[in-house]
C-alpha cells in the first residue's frame, strides 16, 4: 500500500504542522494494530556504528530520523516517545528529509538491509526538493500481514480517511493511494510514459494530473478543468467525490481496493483524460507486480 501527497508549499508557515501531522501520525492512523505493538514493544535497541543485530528476528524495530544540513542533524534514533517529540520539534526547522520506519526484524535482525526487505514494514517520510525547496512530497509505503490491517475493506476505510484528512490541511497539488507505485517519488504513470522523471512531475503538478489510482486528490486548477467538485460527481464515475477547502478534490473510484478493477480503472481514466499528460504508456518490464493503467494516450 501507498499513500502520497505533494505539496508546492512547504516553505510555508503552516507546512511544519503538516508534516508533523503526517508522520507522526500515519502509523497509528492507517495501522493501528501494527501502532499498538510497537507501543508496547519499545523502547528498541539503538544503532551501533559497528553493526550487529538490533534484536532477536521476527521482533518489531523502530525508528525516525531528521536531516538538515543546517543544524547538522542525521543521526537516526531509535522510536519511542521522546524521539517522537524530537521529531516533531525539528520539523519545525524545515528540514530536508526525514523519516519514521517500523518493522520486523528479519533473519538478519539488520535494518541497513532496507525495511522493504523485512517481511512487514511502514514507513513514512518526507522529502524536499533539493532545487525547489518549497516543493516536497509525503508518503507512507506500507507492507503488512491481514492480522496487523484487518479485513481489506476496513484497511480501505482508514488509507483514504488518512489522506482527505492531510490533504484538506494543503493545497495539494496531487495526491493517492494505490498498490501500484513503482519507486518512491514516481507515480506508475510517470514510469510509463517515456520513463518520465518524478522530479520533473510533481514540479507541473498544477498543468498536468500525475496519475490515477483508487483514490486520486485533484489540484484545485484541475478539478475546475473538469467542472468542478459536481461535475466530477455526476459523472459516476466515483465512489465517492470530496471536495477540499482550497478547492481541491478527492476521488475514491470503488469503496475497497479490493474492488479497484480494469472496469473501475477504466470509468476514472475515461474521465480524468482531459488532464492526463500526452503521452502513451509503455509496461516497464523491469517492475514487479501489475502496472495499473489504462495502456493508451489520454491526450487522444
């Protein structure tokens, strides 16, 4: 599961509360059950600069971490709830990146193998653009087991709610959950349409709609495109349409991703077309798992 929401803001007085919000809440918001465990199973064993296990395998491992370059800040620490505050004071200070990352220990016990190698994990982060620094993008990557989400359609409930509730404190500039994004950064359309860059992507976020997946949050600019908040619900074409206070708008194509089919996928592509970018998508061979799009030009 992945939830990303760009932002063109984040310079802004109000993006540090944003950004706290967003990490220091994802986990607990989109997987409480996972949240609780860690609750009780910290607090976790420290890095060491040597190396060596962090714990027994198959036990939870946590941590965040902050980097500015200014304050000289990159040291991750171990999660708990005084680095939890940590975290949330320094994001105060507009950094460049950071993170929170939960997961069970593999085989190894070694986090520096990556969290996406652990048989669970999420992690939630936030990275700015190093040209652009008030552009900047939140995320959750998430790999859980149906014990630690529950059934799939309370696990749909909770992503979309999690993503309305930060997108209605921005003015997003693009937005979704799916299960489908390929690397971190890209959106499974900008892979396919000529390999195109991410960076690049999120920067026209207002000129051109990224993707389209489950749930899809629309800029302002975009949604009056298509007529607007009624427009896009009388076109049937969603499950449910909520409109943001700036003007944006969030669209659920189908009540449970479990449903999210090529029927489905096809109504939200044949209606967000207009402002789709030119260009027709390509299946990267290189990706694992299904690319979940519409294999022709929306610009045609």
């Amino acid at each position: 599961m992945y939830a990303m929401l760009d932002v063109d803001t984040a310079g802004g007085a109000g993006f540090p509360e944003v950004s706290s919000d967003w990490l220091a809440h994802a986990v607990r918001a989109v997987a409480p059950v996972f949240w609780e465990s860690a609750m009780r199973a910290w607090p976790f064993a420290e890095r060491e600069k040597t190396g060596g296990p962090l714990g027994r395998p198959g036990t939870l491992w946590g941590e965040v971490y902050v980097w500015n370059p200014e304050r000289r800040l990159g040291d991750p620490r171990p999660l708990s709830p005084e680095s939890l505050e940590w975290m949330t004071r320094e994001l105060a200070e507009y950094p460049t990146s950071a993170h929170l990352r939960l997961c069970v220990l593999g085989a190894e016990a070694d986090p520096e193998l990556g969290p996406e190698l652990a048989e669970e994990f999420i992690r939630v982060s936030l990275s700015v653009d190093d040209d652009w620094p008030w552009v900047a993008q939140l995320q959750v990557v998430s790999a859980l087991s149906p014990e630690r989400e529950g059934d799939t359609a309370e696990r749909s409930r909770r992503w979309a709610d999690f993503l309305h509730a930060a997108a209605a404190k921005v003015d997003p500039t693009y937005g979704h959950v799916c299960d489908d994004q390929p690397t971190l950064g890209h959106t499974a359309l900008d892979r396919a349409i000529h390999g195109r860059s991410g960076r690049v992507s999120i920067r026209k976020g207002r000129e051109r709609l990224r993707g389209y997946s489950w749930v899809t949050v629309l800029p302002s600019e975009l949604a009056r495109t298509l007529g607007g908040f009624a427009a896009l619900e009388r076109s049937g074409a969603f499950f449910r349409v909520r409109e943001l206070p700036t003007g944006a708008v969030l669209l659920q194509a189908c009540e449970d991703l479990a449903d999210y089919d090529d029927e489905v996928m096809e109504r939200v592509f044949e209606t967000l077309a207009p402002v789709l970018p030119e260009g027709t998508p390509e299946a990267d061979p290189t990706l694992k798992g299904s690319q979940r799009l519409v294999w022709r030009n929306a610009r045609r």
